[in-house]
C-alpha cells in the first residue's frame, strides 16, 4: 500500500496541468478578442491591420494552450496506464505471498514459483 502511492505521486498535478492549459488559452483568446473588440469600437472596422493584433494574440494563445495541454494529457495517460500495471503487479505478488505464508503457517509445503 505504501508503494502503491508513490506511483500516483505527481499524477494529480500533471492532470491539472493538462486541464488548465487550455483554460489559459481560452482566457488570452477572450482577452484577444476584447482588445480586436475595443480597436473596431476606437478605429471602425475598414482597416484589418488594426485589428490583426488582437487577432492574433487570440490565436496564439489558443494554440499555446493547446501544444501544452495534449503533451500533458499524453504523459498523464502513460504514467497511469504504468502506474495502474504497477500496482497490479504488486497485488498479485502481495497475494501470492500471503498465500505461501499461509500454507508454511498450516504445515503445507509450497509447490515452487517461477522467478
């Protein structure tokens, strides 16, 4: 049990990670758009040089959000799936040991285990 938690350590972060990020490039996207918003209000919308930096800023930020977000949930997805055989592994050893106690402890010899 003790064991079982230092797989997982780590786990939880790295999945907060992959779900903030692209939070974080929706928020640069809003805020991108507010400042298109706020230059179309000042300048009208004839000329689209004015507004390509609010664009722009809207974009990049959604991208960025995303390229850090698919790599976490990736490395989260491995790390579990290892983590999960883990601790199966474990289990199965954990039970294979407390049943050859339990047959030394009754008197039964055990038959050998493959290493």
């Amino acid at each position: 049990m003790d064991e079982q938690e230092g797989f997982e350590k780590g786990l939880s972060m790295l999945k907060l990670l992959a779900a903030l990020a692209p939070m974080l490039g929706l928020l640069g996207t809003v805020t991108g758009m507010i400042e298109t918003f706020q230059v179309i209000t000042e300048y009208g919308n004839g000329n689209p040089s004015i507004m390509a930096g609010g664009i722009s800023t809207a974009l990049i930020t959604t991208v960025m959000g995303l390229v850090a977000a698919i790599p976490l949930l990736l490395a989260h997805n491995v790390l579990s799936s290892q983590a999960d055989t883990l601790r199966g592994m474990l289990e199965k050893t954990g039970v294979s040991l407390i049943a050859e106690q339990a047959e030394m402890t009754h008197g039964v010899v055990p038959a050998r285990r493959a290493v």
